[in-house]
C-alpha cells in the first residue's frame, strides 16, 4: 500500500478520480471484430448539467491504460486490470489499425450506445478511412515519437506477465521505426494513414529518448530492471532536437 500504509488520504483520491473517469471518460467503441475496447475521450461540460462526452481520442490519453493497472495492482483488483488491459488494448487497436501501423495523433470513434443495445459493427462510409477501419475522423494524422502507448503496454506486461504484450510492443516498435529512421536519429512523420509516403518532420522530441526508447528497452528487460515494486518512472519535459541537423549534439 502506499506510504506504508500510514494514510489512506492518497488511495481514496485515486479511487474518487477512477470512479469520475471510468463513468465520463472511458467508452467502448465500435469496431470491427466487436471486440471490447475502451477509450479515454474529452469531457465538455458548459452549463450545470451533466458533462457531455466527444469521443476524441488522443496519443496522450493512453497512459491511463497503465496508470489504472498500477492501482489494480495496488488495489489487487481484477475488475480494474481489465479496465486497464481493455485501455490498452484499444490504444493498442489503433496502431494496428492505420495503414503504417502507428497511431494517429488525434482520432474520434463511434461510441457503443450507452443503454446496453447493438454495439455491433457497421462497415460503412463513416467509419472506413481509406485502410484505416474504425475511425469516423482522423483529425490529427501526426506521430510525434510519443511514449504513453507504449507505456501502458510495458505495464500490462510488467503487471501480467503475458508474453502477448511484448509481441504488441515488438509490432509497434518495427512500424515506428519503418517509419521514422533517419540518417541521424529518428523524426516525426506528418500522415500515419499513408504508408507509402508519410513525410518525415525535422523535428525530434526529447521525450523519444528518455521515456519512449527506456519503454521498449525496458518492456524486453528481465523485471528486475527497474522493478515496479522500488522504482516509480517520472515523466520528463520535452525539448525540440532537429532530427536530421548534422549540428545538433
């Protein structure tokens, strides 16, 4: 337990902001296969009534996969692992499912109705970009060399112990690195729905380094590299490096 057990003033914070999450920000949404995914959306709320979910989904959002296993471990609960492994998954599904195997910086999805009908899959005009199947928008089609999915993934495993999960993070690792290697490190590309030809940006974020490549380093470690159970992995700011700029040190 946390500190020792010597407050409980943490544990219960945690379990009010899961409980707001879980009934606001967690979806499922529609996608082929009907499998049962969650998402984190955005919350809108401008009146005194109850917040409106838009499902919007970001990269960024896909740290919570993880952060809701550590509690289930803490917890030692299993109805939150799989929330967690269901979060996961669905960021997992989204890099699988665009053309380069990366996921969109920025997509919406259609959410399962809310009081328990169909959330069978319908394979149509609003929902099929291009090979991209499931997503009604891709609003940001970037990848900026983020850390929070593959985060998530190396929990899953860290917490489980499945070998499935190092085979997902080994998928995502080859498709990024498809995609982004340059000469001298690695870039953002500008168009994850193009396989053929999605556009290197001179620019690489800090954060490629200290947090994206330490997870897949350390999601093929022995787990007592940096044991969950002693270490807590702080999250760093990120910087701006020129990925192809012969003068950056």
């Amino acid at each position: 337990m946390l500190l020792n057990g010597q407050t409980d003033q943490y544990h219960r914070m945690y379990r009010s902001a899961l409980e707001s999450a879980s009934k606001y920000h967690f979806f499922r949404a529609k996608t082929p296969g009907n499998k049962i995914l969650l998402f984190v959306g955005d919350l809108r709320s401008n009146t005194d009534e109850d917040p409106s979910l838009v499902t919007d989904v970001q990269h960024l959002g896909c740290f919570v996969g993880g952060m809701v296993g550590l509690g289930a471990r803490i917890n030692n609960s299993p109805l939150e692992l799989k929330t967690a492994i269901q979060l996961t998954d669905g960021c997992v599904w989204a890099y699988q499912n665009t053309a380069t195997g990366i996921m969109p910086e920025i997509f919406s999805m259609q959410r399962c109705p809310i009081d328990g009908s169909s959330c069978d899959w319908t394979d149509d005009d609003s929902t099929q970009l291009g090979k991209q199947h499931g997503f009604t928008e891709v609003r940001d089609t970037s990848y900026q060399l983020r850390p929070e999915a593959i985060e998530s993934v190396f929990v899953m495993y860290r917490i489980t112990g499945d070998p499935i999960w190092q085979e997902k993070g080994w998928a995502m690792f080859q498709a990024i690195i498809n995609h982004t290697t340059t000469k001298l490190a690695n870039a953002r590309i500008n168009d994850v729905t193009n396989a053929e030809a999605p556009r290197q940006i001179d620019q690489m974020e800090s954060f490629w380094l200290a947090e994206t490549l330490k997870y897949f380093f350390l999601l093929f470690s022995e787990p007592d590299v940096v044991s969950l159970d002693e270490f807590v992995l702080l999250v760093f700011l990120s910087m701006h490096f020129p990925a192809n700029d012969k003068s950056t040190p």
